[in-house]
C-alpha cells in the first residue's frame, strides 16, 4: 500500500520503501503527547510551590507564555514531525542541511 504523496513537492518525497509505524488512532496520539509534555512533577508539584510561596501573579505570565511561545512551538515541532515523517533532526535537514543544528537543540534541549 502506498501513500499519496501528490499534494508534496517533489524534493520532499523520497521512496525508500520504508515502512514507518503509525498511531491507530487520533486519541492515542494525544494522550501520548500530553503524557510526554506534561509530567506529574508540572501537574502536581508546580501548583502547590505557587500558592505555597505567594507566587500567585506569576501565573499570568507563566500562562501567556505556555499560549503565546509553547503552543506555537509545539504545533511546529508536530507539523514538521507529521510532513517530514521524521524527528526534529530530519526533518529541519530536510528542509536545509545547516538548519539540522536546530533540530539537535530541540532535542538536547528536552534533556535539560
């Protein structure tokens, strides 16, 4: 079975007759990249540090930071992953060999 690979510029598809795994459904999907990108240690631990600490006015900045720099990175990082069929490495050197940097950053950076 192939996919229709017709809507993407011709630079971008490569046949290399490799099968990738995909998720069974939207659901899982989302329930995995939650799970990933927010631990216990942020539902639980952060929360109670805030109001333990009369850190209360934090939490506007702290929340226009997550909508406005978080969530567009976020849909980023998986509409490149979803494009490319591959990880931040990947995918930024397969839009420009030099931009791969970024991509190992990104990953480096989800160590830190």
């Amino acid at each position: 079975m192939t996919e229709d690979t017709s809507h993407l510029p011709k630079s971008m598809v490569e046949k290399t007759g490799e099968n990738r795994q995909r998720w069974h459904s939207t659901f899982s999907f989302i329930l995995a990249a939650v799970g990933s990108a927010v631990g216990l240690g942020n539902v639980w631990r952060f929360p109670y540090l805030v109001s333990k600490n009369g850190g209360a006015p934090f939490l506007i900045p702290y929340l226009l930071c997550l909508i406005f720099i978080g969530m567009p990175i976020l849909l980023l990082e998986l509409g490149l992953g979803q494009m490319f069929q591959g990880g931040d490495i990947e995918a930024f050197g397969r839009m420009n060999a030099r931009l791969r940097g970024i991509g190992l950053a990104s990953v480096f950076g989800s160590f830190i």
